[in-house]
C-alpha cells in the first residue's frame, strides 16, 4: 500500500475536484491555481499581509447592475426641464406629492436643488454622518448602451472593453510574482470580469455554508480527505521537498482547507448589527463577517440586479434603492461596532445611466453619465462635483463631467496607495474624493 506521501495524486485532478462550489463557477479551479504560482508562501500567506498594499485598507466593490437611473435616484428638483422631461415617473420636490403617489425626494442639506430618492432614507442617513458621498456625472467618453460591453469597459476601464480587470491588474502589480490566495472575494455565482488578472484570480462563492474543501473522491479508493488530513495536521509537510510535487499538493490542500474552514467559521458567527432580509444585505453581511475575522482579502465584490427599468421604473426602481440604502447602512454600523470603519472604502457603479426624457412604458432606456456612490469615514461626504446639465445634452443623454477611471485613480492612489498610471496605462485626473 501506498504511503500518503507515495500516493500518485495529479494536480489536474487536484486543482479540477479539489473544492466544490456549489455554483459550479468556472473560477473554482482558479482558487487552487493561485497556489501554484506562489508556493513561497502557502502556509503564513493565509494571513500576511498583501505587498504593497496599506495593510489596514480595504475596498468593497458593489454593482448596480443593470443601468441604474441616477437621474430618478439624486433628484434636480429645482430644475423644471426634469419634470418637463418625466411627467409620469419624476420625484417630486420635497414637501410635495406626485399624482402617481410617489413620496417626495429627501432633501439634502447644503445641496441646492437636487435630492435623494425617498427609498434612500439609508444613504441620506449616512451623508448627513458624513460618511458617504455622490460623485455627479459620471461617465466616459464615446459611451456604449450596450449592458454586456459597457460592463466589460467599466470592468477594464478601457474603452475597448479588452484585458484583463482594473483590481485584477492592481493586484498583478502589487503581487511581486506571490499571489495571495484570498486577495479578493467576489459574493455570487461567478467571478467578474473586474478582479481577474494573470496572475490573481478572485475567490467565488455564493454561499459561505457551501464554500468547502472536499477532498473525497480524487481517487479511485475515495481515501484522499483522510490521505491529506494525515499530511496535513501531522507535520508531514516539513518532512517533503519544497519544490516537488508532493510539497505542490499538500500546501495547495491546507491552503484550501484553512480558507473555506476560516470563511465558514467567520460568516456563522452572529454579527454585531441587524441585517435587512434583502439578497444584497445577505452579501454584505458575510463581508462584514470576514473583515470582523481580519482575512488577509483586500478587495469585495458583490452586486445587486434588476436596475434594467425599461417599463413601470417607479416601483421597481423603489424597491432596489430600498434595499440599496438600508443594507450599505447596516454594513456602516456593522463596521462602527468591529471598529473597522475607518478601514473600509464602499464603492458603488452601474455600467450606464438612462436617458433623460421617459419612454412610453413610463420607464427609461439605456442612457449614459450617471452618479456614483462612495462609503466611508474618509471621503469627503455629501454631494461632489455639479448635476449634469438637463438642456445641454448629447442626442438626449447627459453629458459626463468625470470620467469614471479619474475616482478609479483616486481609489488606487489614494486609497490603496497603488501606481494607478501604471494600473489604468493612463494619467487621469484623480477625483478628489478625500479629506486632507
């Protein structure tokens, strides 16, 4: 019989069955890959700290996803071509009601003229503790109306929509060759686009309970859990050539054992804060899970869909805010309770805006600019840069006043304390997006 260290595992079987997800993302195998580039570091790099990267910042990423309308969403009340423009679906000015029975917009202080979508009792809460803000007109020049390339520009931030992701590169140029299995987490059923690099490929989960190693089944016999356990947790590791394959399997293994047991063991723990019941309150709490567990991950992703309102927007639009708001306000005060507030940068985007006047379905087709909202304690709060203009328009869509790669820079620069002429192969004006 085979001693375990003998056993002839290959590493396509290993890196292929491994883990299982259960949403069967295609990145699944992806996880284990990470180990092979970097085996210098499989056992502490669980919980080093990531090269280059401000060792307490983290960034979470949140995707409206569908083409949001941020025309109905920070409201120009006190400009009539809005309500000239949307007879059926325009928020009324605060202190008003519509006749379809829309609530007013929520009025922000030192903010002339322009409102919160009355679903957003959340976001208002947070700007006005000054934690969060709204970057105006947000685009990037020739726009495309098409979701899927869109997307993938936003994904890139390159107009060409090619290439690898604008976090996939970040981590690729602060990796030094090592990646770091858990650098980014992506909540959802497959990885996107946005933190795949050449070398760095995200985590992908749906659920933590179901995000688990499963060594069973490598083999014929069906003994390859109890074969790496053995291995594993009986300091046979130090025994093995570093450079040889066995080396190869077992660290690969414990990478992937420690990582779904420390995740799970994370996300099941009570958090500190009561959580909405809405699928993006669900993804946010599990990141709040494993920032509270300190993971080694740098980056978060996670989305919510449905924004595509092309008939009936008032409603449906409501209810997405709704959730939008309220969850980014329990993850807030889930943060303030772990004391981590200050760690975390909160980034929302949506891959276009919608046009300005309303169709005939009373909702709104595919459009252009549109606002973008930021969390956390070092932004500079409240509502940053001017509304788009309502009658200087570009075959009736807005025009962008910042271009969307000018807050990416920001964010790189800034926050991450990256080279982000280097990352975005350009050297955009950064947004001014925090306090001094």
């Amino acid at each position: 019989m085979n001693s375990p260290l003998e056993n002839p595992f290959s590493r396509r079987a290993f890196l292929q069955r491994g883990l299982t997800f259960v949403s069967l993302a295609a990145t699944a195998p992806l996880f284990l890959q990470r180990s092979a580039y970097g085996l210098v570091h499989p056992l502490s790099g669980l919980l080093a700290s990531f090269p280059g990267v401000p060792d307490d910042r983290i960034l979470v990423v949140v995707q409206l996803a569908g083409g949001n309308d941020g025309l109905n969403t920070i409201i120009p009340y006190g400009d009539d071509h809005y309500y000239k423009a949307r007879p059926n679906i325009a928020i009324p000015a605060p202190g008003r009601t519509a006749n379809n029975g829309q609530q007013s917009a929520l009025k922000l202080d030192h903010s002339a003229g322009v409102g919160l979508h009355p679903s957003l009792t959340g976001l208002k809460e947070l700007i006005d503790e000054g934690v969060a803000a709204v970057v105006q007109g947000v685009g990037y020049p020739n726009p495309n109306r098409s979701h899927f390339t869109s997307t993938d520009i936003w994904h890139t931030a390159d107009t060409s929509a090619h290439g690898n992701g604008w976090l996939g590169r970040y981590f690729d140029c602060t990796c030094k060759g090592s990646p770091d299995p858990l650098a980014s987490i992506a909540i959802g059923r497959s990885a996107p686009l946005t933190l795949n690099g050449d070398l760095n490929k995200p985590v992908t989960f749906e659920s933590a309970d179901l995000f688990r190693w499963t060594g069973d089944g490598l083999d014929d016999s069906g003994s390859a859990k109890s074969i790496y356990d053995s291995i594993n947790r009986t300091g046979e590791l130090g025994k093995v050539d570093s450079h040889s394959q066995q080396a190869f399997l077992m660290r690969t293994a414990l990478d992937a054992q420690l990582s779904s047991d420390r995740i799970r063991a994370a996300v099941n723990k009570t958090p500190l804060v009561n959580y909405p019941g809405s699928d993006l309150a669900r993804q946010l709490q599990t990141v709040a899970a494993m920032i509270r567990d300190n993971l080694p991950t740098r980056v978060y992703y996670v989305s919510i869909s449905g924004f595509d309102t092309h008939a009936a927007q008032v409603g449906l639009q409501a209810n997405l805010l709704r959730q939008l708001g309220d969850a980014l306000l329990a993850f807030h005060k889930d943060l303030k309770a772990q004391q981590n507030s200050g760690r975390v940068l909160t980034m929302t985007f949506s891959e276009f805006g919608r046009r300005v006047a309303q169709n005939a379905s009373n909702g709104t087709d595919h459009g252009t600019a549109a606002p973008m909202y930021l969390m956390g304690d070092n932004l500079r709060p409240g509502i940053l840069g001017n509304h788009p203009s309502l009658t200087d328009l570009d075959e009736g869509d807005l025009k962008f006043s910042v271009d969307f790669r000018s807050v990416y820079a920001s964010v790189l620069q800034d926050w991450l304390g990256a080279p982000a002429t280097k990352i975005l192969a350009h050297d955009y004006r950064k947004a001014n997006l925090f306090k001094v």
